[in-house]
C-alpha cells in the first residue's frame, strides 16, 4: 500500500512538472484525475448543471495557463480547488445581484411597461427558487472547509466515508460523525433564517 502511494505521488509530481514545461498531454492526464470531483464540488456550490460547467472549464482554463506559478507539484489539487472556488464564489455573487433584483420585483414595486400599464412581475417561482438557493448556499458556507467538503464529497460526489476519511486521512467513522454534525449545522442555520 505504501509503495502504491508512493508511486502514485511520484505520477502526480511527474505530470504537474511535465504540464509545467508546456505538456499539454500531462495537463489533460491532471485534468482527468480530478474532473469528476472538480464537478460534484461546483454542482453542488452552483446547484446549476451548466454553470457548474462553465466553472469547471473557466478552471481548467485559468489553471493550464497559470500551472507555471504552481510551487508544490503535490499540492496541484488543493490549487485547481482553490481557483474553482474562486470560481463558483464569483458565480454565486452574479446570482446574489439576480436574486436581488428579482426580490426588488417582488417586492411590489410597480414596473411600468411601455404603455404606461403596471406589469405583473413574472418567475416568482424561479424567484422563490433562487432565494431558497441562496439560504442553502448561506449555510453551506457557514461550514467550516472541512466540512463544505465532506458534505459534498457524500452529496454530489458519491463518495464513500472510507474513501474521503483516506482523502482526509481521517478515520471513516470520524468522517461520519462530521458529516452528520455538519448537517445539523446548515439546518440549525436554516431554520434561524426562517425564524
């Protein structure tokens, strides 16, 4: 097991340095170890399909271009996580202005169309759906990092409690016990909110 891990960081390190001198091979072979979890971290975060798309490709775009900055060869996942969160927080804010504007609306503010007629405010569903979105997101981010991870890791990722307690180097039921405790948390905020 030791000689596993072992060879699979010195993979690790030989491709970052290889993507880092212009192997764009190597950098899809990186992009490819961590594709799916890139994107069960930005559905989750985006709660949108296609944004978390969007977040992911801007991602690998920024991180192919800026690889040569990267000083850790074994820290390439903590920094092409680091940039996607920094991606999905820049999307978040475009949809916090959204659902400000959209509440502004529903607020029972008058629009006036080009007749001079109030128009009836349209999407109070997809609104109410944002807004909702937005307290989850809220108390998602109330969690500490390591439990934002750990919650989407079982949520969107699929991941086992082993397999992210080995990520963690944590024990499964240490990571069950966070995970548990940390739900607790997003619906102790929750219902702060609503009260």
């Amino acid at each position: 097991m030791a000689t596993e891990d072992a060879k699979q960081t010195a993979d690790l390190a030989w491709l970052v340095k290889r993507a880092q001198e212009g192997g764009q091979g190597e950098f899809i072979e990186l992009y490819k170890l961590y594709y799916k979890e890139m994107y069960a971290y930005a559905c989750y975060m985006l709660q949108n399909d296609q944004d978390a798309e969007d977040a992911v490709s801007e991602t690998v775009i920024a991180a192919f271009e800026g690889i040569g900055k990267l000083r850790d060869a074994l820290k390439f996942r903590q920094w092409i996580f680091k940039i996607l969160s920094n991606q999905c927080k820049r999307k978040r804010k475009e949809y916090t202005e959204t659902s400000r504007r959209i509440a502004w609306r529903l607020s029972g503010e008058e629009d006036k169309g080009e007749n001079g007629q109030t128009q009836i405010p349209s999407g109070q569903d997809v609104a109410l759906d944002v807004i909702q979105r937005e307290y989850v997101r809220l108390a998602f981010e109330a969690l500490t990092e390591e439990e934002r991870y750990i919650v989407n890791s079982f949520i969107y990722g699929g991941y086992r409690g082993d397999e992210i307690a080995g990520n963690l180097g944590l024990v499964p039921s240490t990571v069950r016990s966070k995970y548990r405790r940390a739900l607790r948390k997003m619906k102790a905020y929750l219902e702060g909110l609503e009260g």
